[in-house]
C-alpha cells in the first residue's frame, strides 16, 4: 500500500489548529522573502522577527528567538546576504550559523527563502527519514537532498512542501489523539501505509546502509551484523570466501579447478596436496565453505550452526587463513 504523501500536506492546516490554535500562511512568508532570493538585498533583524512571530509561524516553540536588537548590529555590520546559493550551499549555511548559532534558526532563513531547495531542520523528519551525519551542516545538506527525492517522488512543488508533510505525519503517528481529531483517523491507520510503502522504505534503509557499504569491505561488514543477523553475516562472508577460493583457483590452477559440484572441496583439498594449505588448515576450510552453503542454499541437510559465535569464527578463518588469496 503506497504512501500519499500529499494527503498529509493537505492536513497540516488541522493539525497546526490543534496543536497551536491556528493555521498558517506560510505562502505569505515565502512571498516576503523572496526579495533576499536577490544579490543586491541582505538580511535584517526583522526578517527574523517575522520568522518568530507567533502570528506568522510556531517555530519559537521549538528554538529561542535571537535578541533582535544585538542582531540587528551584527546584520547592518556584516550585510549578510542570501545570495547566491550556488550548487553546494555548505558555505551559506556555515556563514549563517556564524551568526546565529543555531541550525534550526539558519534553517527557517533558508526554508523562506528558497522553499524549492530548503526545508525546516525537524530533528522528527530527520529521524523519520533515517539520517545520520556527524556535523550539523552536512547533516541539513543531506537532509535537504533526501527531501528533495521525496519531493519528486511524491510530485509536491517543493523540498519545503515534502517536509511540512513529512512532519504532518510524524505528529500524527506519534500522537493517537490528534490523529483522532485529524479527520477521525486512528494512529495505526495513519502509520500502515508509510511502513508497507517499499520505495520509503529502500531510501530509509539506504540512509542507513550506504555508509557501511561505502565504509566497510565484506569482511568488516559481516562482522558487525554477525551479532544482529548471523545467517546474513554468513552469506557476506561466505560470498567473500567464494571470491577468493576461486582467485587462488585462477591463479595456481586452470578456470577448470573452479567448476563442478564439489569443486571447492576439491579444490582445498588439492591445495593441501600441492603445499599451498597446511593439512591442519584442510577441515576448517571445509566447514566454512559448508556454513557458506547453509546460509546460500539453506540446505536441511547440512547440520550447521549460524549463531553469531559460528560466524565470528567463520570471519575470522577467512581472515586469518585466506588473506594471501585475495
């Protein structure tokens, strides 16, 4: 069951209501600071007064408002402008956050400003979407990115619109009496269709799987899932073997050595004969490639054991063992 993310945008308005007595025109904001969108304009307090006022937005509920009249100083000393952005917005934000400290107040700036590229920093959302990043710029970069995929995915008009629904959502499953009074949907009907949605969740898991695949070779990664998923950690490693029992085939023996139903076990062992193994080395080479087996095939008829303390010592063989294949 997909998810309609446009659904959730159409109910921002309720739910604001509910939780903070009123609606607003985020339209209207956007329109009073496209100017900034200009190289020849540059930002004062009041377009910051404008952001926190109660009126205008709830966002003073979530981050204190800067002292406007130190800020103002600041702002007429450093005519800070808002453009260009440029490709890579890393330099605009670090020169925002230089002033105001506060990523979530650079955000608002930016999220007004171009509401085609930025989306308010909701530490929600980024939860939501799985997002990690060690410093807060690159983590509101990536942000931005990721919503901007969503953003087409789900046909809204912008990376601002994808986030005010995508928080939408979140305060709905997170809260089963506003969902209620949202149109009287219930918590778990709120939340079916974001889980069961398969594209959400390969971009979820890819936030959380690319570092890892980036960071880690086969071997490291079998090692730290082989504690949550043996038999996954025994597949990885398992591949890993394969790869370089069939190296060594190419490289001492004919691609022939490398074929047949048994070929691996016959290959070990007349690497054993050939003084390319050590015959003590010969049954534990055997028993990995047979848990490789087990966790490929998921044969009934090998009796093997995938827990965690199986595939560490799996990792370790191969390690230890096969290294000079590679």
């Amino acid at each position: 069951m997909p998810l309609n993310l446009k659904l959730y945008l159409a109910r921002f308005d309720d739910v604001c209501r509910i939780k903070f007595g009123q609606a607003y025109r985020f339209d209207k904001l956007e329109k009073s600071f496209a100017y900034l969108r200009s190289e020849s304009q540059w930002l004062t307090a009041s377009h910051v007064e404008k952001l926190f006022e109660p009126g205008n937005t709830p966002f003073a509920r979530y981050w204190p408002r800067p002292n406007l009249k130190e800020l103002d100083a600041i702002l007429r000393a450093q005519r800070l402008r808002l453009a260009p952005v440029g490709d890579d917005p890393h330099g605009l934000i670090q020169r925002l956050l230089a002033v105001f400290h506060n990523i979530g107040t650079t955000s608002l700036l930016l999220r007004f400003t171009y509401p085609e590229r930025f989306g308010v920093f909701s530490t929600p959302v980024i939860a939501l979407l799985q997002i990690q990043r060690a410093r807060s710029t690159d983590l509101y970069v990536e942000y931005c990115n990721e919503l901007g995929l969503w953003q087409d995915h789900f046909r809204l008009r912008s990376v601002a619109e994808a986030e005010t629904a995508l928080w939408t959502y979140q305060q709905m499953v997170s809260d089963e009496e506003l969902a209620s009074r949202v149109r009287g949907e219930r918590r778990n009907g709120v939340d079916c269709s974001f889980g069961e949605d398969i594209w959400v969740q390969r971009r979820r898991a890819a936030q959380v799987v690319r570092p890892f695949l980036k960071n880690y070779g086969s071997l490291e990664l079998a090692r730290i899932l082989a504690e949550e998923s043996p038999k996954l950690a025994a597949m990885i490693a398992g591949e890993e073997y394969e790869r370089r029992l069939r190296a060594a085939a190419k490289r001492l023996y004919s691609a022939s050595s490398a074929t047949g139903e048994r070929w691996a076990y016959n290959l070990i062992n007349r690497m054993v004969q050939d003084g390319h193994i050590a015959l003590e080395e010969q049954p534990r080479l055997r028993e990995i490639w047979s848990m490789r087996n087990a966790a490929v095939h998921a044969d009934p008829n090998l009796d093997v054991c995938l827990d965690s303390i199986a595939a560490e010592r799996m990792i370790d063989a191969i390690e230890s063992i096969c290294t000079r294949w590679a």
